[in-house]
C-alpha cells in the first residue's frame, strides 16, 4: 500500500533534514528517507561534526604544550586516540539522536531506507529492515549529497589509503600522511594529525592551496601551517600509490611533467573535491536532467521533471552544510507559495584550522577581473589586545569595499575564531552596508571582533590602533 505525503524528501543531510523540517512547520504532511542509518547526512555523520570534534580535541592537545607559558603547570601530557575518538562518536551519535526528535516535534516521518524514483510522483523505498515501501506526494525532493571524488587507478580503501571518512577513524596516529588536495578537507584533517605526531606532506597539483580564497589570505595561511610543520608540494601531481610493505609509496611528479619522485608514507588522504551522489535512484529512468554528475535546476530548484526538486550538495553551487540547509528552507517555502530565497553572493566559508580561515563575499582577485574598482582596509591580530591576551596574534582582516559607493564586497579574516567573526560580516553585506557602517558600530573591548571594526576604518586610512 503507498502512504501518501504532501512532500517526499530524499536524504536526511542539512539540506533534506532541514527542507523536511521547514516544509512541516508550514503545514505539509512531510516523509524524509535516509539510507545511512542515521540522519544528519555527510555532515554529522561522516563531515562537518566529526571533523570539527577532531580539530576541536587535537588542538586542546596541541595546546597542551604551550600551557606552563600562562602559568599552568601540568603533569605529561599523552594522546589516548580511542577516548578523543569516543568523544567524536558520542558527541555524532547524540546530535543525530537530536534530528530524530525534531522530526517527532514537527511530525515528520522519518523512512530509514534506500528510496528510488519510480514513478510521477512515486517514491519506492528498500528498507533497512527489509521489505519496501512505495511513498507519493506531488513535490519529491533530491537531497542525496555527494560522495569523496577519487584519483584514477588508486583504490580507496579506507585503511592506509583513505577518503575523508577513512581519515576520520585512523586507528593510530601515522608517522608520515600524504595528503593529496591542498583543499579544506586536506587541510583541516591534515591539521589533525599534523596536531598529534604525524609528519604531513600536501601534495597539490596548482601552485597555491585553497583555490577559491583570496590569494594574500592563501599565502599567509600557507606560512602559518609550513611553521606549524606541514610541507607543501605544490604545482605536483601524484601519478600512482603503491602498497609496499606496511606503508605506501607515492609518486609524484611535476605538474607540467618532469621527473619523476618517490614519498614514502604509512597513509595517504585523497581530498581532490567531491562529487554529486545519485547512484541507484533511478535518475535516467525517470528523465532528470545531469550536468558532469550534478542535478540541473532553476533558480527555485526545479529540475526538468515536473515534481521533482534538488537541493545541496547534488546541484550546483558551493558544497557547503549551511548552502544546503538555506537552500533547504527556500525550497519548502516557495512550494508553501511563499518567496523563499538563498543569497549566493553572501554565503560564508570556513576553515577550521588554527588560525581559522574565514571570508564571504568577492576576493580580491574576482574584483579585479570583474574590474570593480575597489579599496581595501587591513588590520592584523597583533594589534589586537584580546588576540594578544590568548596568544593568537596571528592573522589579519581584510574589508573591500567599492570604491564609488562604499559598500562592502567582501571580508576576508585568517586568525582567531575567525570563523564566528565572520557572522558579522555576512549580515553587514546581507544589509548591504558600507565600510563606514561597520567602523561607525559599537564593537565590546576587549573583543577580536575589534579587528573587524578596525579593518573597516582601515579602508579609509584611519585605524585607531595601528
Ligand atoms: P549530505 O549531507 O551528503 O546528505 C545526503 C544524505 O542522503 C546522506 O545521508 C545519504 O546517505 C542520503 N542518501 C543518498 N542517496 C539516498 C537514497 N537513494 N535514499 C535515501 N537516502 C539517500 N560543510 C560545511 O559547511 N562546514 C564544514 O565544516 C564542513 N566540513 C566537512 C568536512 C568533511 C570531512 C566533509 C566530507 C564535508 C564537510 N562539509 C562541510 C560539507 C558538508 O558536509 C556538505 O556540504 C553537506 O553535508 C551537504 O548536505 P546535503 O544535505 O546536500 O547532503
Ligand atoms: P577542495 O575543492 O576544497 O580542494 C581540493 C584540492 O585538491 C584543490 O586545491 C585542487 O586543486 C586539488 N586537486 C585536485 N585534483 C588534484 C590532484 N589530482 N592532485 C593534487 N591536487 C589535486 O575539495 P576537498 O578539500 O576535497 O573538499 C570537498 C568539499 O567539501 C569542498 O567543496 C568543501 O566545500 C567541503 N568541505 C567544507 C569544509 C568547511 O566548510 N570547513 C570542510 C571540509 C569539506
């Protein structure tokens, strides 16, 4: 027998879990199925949440070292890996646990198992627990992420050659990790287990890390982490790895050809990107529209078969926890006949290294190819009195903002908490304020958010602390 919904959600990440959710709260009898067993998707489960309890964890570590510098006298310190990785699981388990209870909150059905489009408006899912269940509701949406991109000709196995997942439950710190990715992934979880003993190289086929940041915030952060110990090969391509033994060998050679060289190294992460995931749910049959993988959509999430929606990770745009779940909520509110709406130009990014890496809006260098004349204002965190007081001096912020005008197009910050300062700036330019509007407002001393304020006076050349 088919149960009927108002919606079908396919996927139970932040953009499912969170479209299911909204949908509810106006009014619509909603079912989300998830197959993984759990909800949250790649973020809680495999992604943001366990990477983050990680990076959380080996920096208090890491810190540990430098604790008698304020007074804090300890006795030695030593990792215990499988309580930091106890710590991780509990704290996963438990926010999944807490999606499970909204769902009851806002009666939403959850369907623990594999769903496949069948049909106009036809849903037919392969439970966990056996059996099927055919699901109908006239708006179906696609929430079913992406999966790690792999290198052709090296296996994943989530051993000693590992995806993100892998590298998030190695069983012992490695004495050598290659990363292969100069990205956010190779970087966060680089800086893991840099934190707790490994030697790290970064191997990177362009001749920069983090594509996509300003390239003045890239080159700092590429000198903080080489002092913190990581190596870096750049513009380098890896052509094969090998299992020899108890380790690896990684061959490398230069991105526009050369000789060729040989890494040794007990574990390798592959973190070139990520790819849409739509295997088994039966997109060819039902017509859906793809483009290099990704779901064709218009701008209110349509795809090309009538009742059919996607949203995150599956279509195009940043593959980012909060882009989905925004997308999530405008979705469920434009099928309610409201005007849901995501802002791209003000979506933030985040690097949960330290010093944190964090910016929204344009960089320098896309203002100068859209030839937007622009200013620029910089503060660094050694001017900062609270980044001092903590010992986090590192960094800078960066506020563009149009020449003519004023209006800010966008903040770039590596430091300190750099990634919950960001926050303020997002709002400022979803409130399209200027420069000055920032400098003008009251900022609590002794805060780093100071520095943002100062940034902003920066841009007209009149900072008060520097
Ligand atoms: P997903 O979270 O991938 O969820 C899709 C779900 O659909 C999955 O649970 C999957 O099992 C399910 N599914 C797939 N097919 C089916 C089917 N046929 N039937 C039923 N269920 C199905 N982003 C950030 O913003 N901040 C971060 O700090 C961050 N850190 C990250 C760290 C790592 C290591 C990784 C890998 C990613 C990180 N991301 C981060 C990216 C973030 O995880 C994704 O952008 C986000 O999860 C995308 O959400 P989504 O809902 O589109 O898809
Ligand atoms: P990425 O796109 O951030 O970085 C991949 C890097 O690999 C790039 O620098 C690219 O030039 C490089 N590369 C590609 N092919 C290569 C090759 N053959 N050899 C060497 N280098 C190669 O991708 P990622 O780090 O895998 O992360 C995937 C996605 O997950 C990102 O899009 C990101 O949005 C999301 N994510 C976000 C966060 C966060 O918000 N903090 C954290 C983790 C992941």
């Amino acid at each position: 027998m088919a149960e009927n919904f108002d919606l079908v959600v396919i996927g139970g990440g932040p953009g499912g879990y969170i479209c299911a959710i909204r949908a509810a709260q106006l009014g619509m009898r909603v079912a989300c199925v998830e197959k993984r067993g759990a909800l949250g998707g790649t973020c809680l489960n495999v992604g943001c949440i366990p990477s983050k309890a990680l990076l959380h964890a080996s920096e208090l570590f890491a810190h540990s070292a430098d604790l008698a510098a304020y007074g804090v006298k300890t006795g030695k310190i030593s990792l215990d890996l499988p309580a930091m990785m106890a710590h991780k699981d509990k704290t996963v388990s438990e926010l999944a646990k807490g999606i499970e209870f909204l769902f009851k909150k806002n009666k939403v059905a959850y369907v623990a198992g594999a769903a496949k489009l069948t049909g106009q408006g036809q849903v037919e899912v392969r439970l966990n627990e056996g059996g099927a269940q055919v699901l109908t509701a006239p708006h179906i949406v696609i929430a079913t992420g992406s999966a790690p991109a792999s290198l052709p000709g090296i296996e994943i196995d989530e051993d000693k050659i590992v995806s993100s997942t892998g590298a998030l439950a190695l069983k012992r710190v490695p004495k050598h990790l290659v990363v292969v990715g100069g990205g956010v992934i190779g970087l966060e979880l680089g800086s893991v287990w840099g934190r707790l003993g490994a030697k790290i190289t970064v191997v990177e086929f362009l001749d920069h890390i983090i594509p996509g940041a300003d390239r003045d915030v890239g080159k700092n952060f590429q000198r903080i982490l080489k002092k913190q110990g990581m190596e870096f090969k750049l513009s380098t391509r890896v052509t094969g790895i090998e299992k020899s033994g108890n380790g690896l060998k990684v061959s490398v050679e230069p991105a526009a050809g050369g000789a060729s060289e040989t890494l040794e190294a007990d574990a390798a992460l592959i973190a070139i990107g990520r790819k849409p995931y739509t295997d088994e749910l039966g997109l060819d049959a039902a017509g859906v529209a793809t483009d290099r993988g990704q779901i064709v959509t218009d701008p209110h999430y349509r795809t090309n078969v009538e009742g059919v929606y996607a949203i995150g990770d599956v279509i195009a745009g940043p593959m980012l926890a909060h882009k989905a779940e925004d997308e999530g909520v405008a979705l469920a509110e434009l099928l309610a006949g409201k005007a849901g709406h995501v802002n791209y130009a003000v979506i933030p990014s985040v690097i949960y290294t330290a010093p944190e890496v964090a910016w929204v809006g344009k960089t320098e260098e896309q203002l100068k190819a859209d030839g937007v004349a622009y200013k620029a204002g910089k503060f660094p965190f050694a001017a900062n009195a609270r980044a001092r007081v903590a010992g986090g001096a590192e960094g800078f912020v960066k506020v563009l903002a149009d020449a003519a005008t004023d209006r800010v197009l966008g903040v770039h910050m590596i430091g300190p908490d750099a990634g919950n300062m960001i926050g303020e700036a997002a709002l400022a330019m979803e409130f399209g304020a200027s420069s000055e509007d920032i400098a003008r407002t009251c900022h609590a001393h002794p805060t780093l958010s100071e520095s943002l304020k100062e940034a902003a006076l920066a841009v007209d050349n009149r900072t008060l602390n520097m």
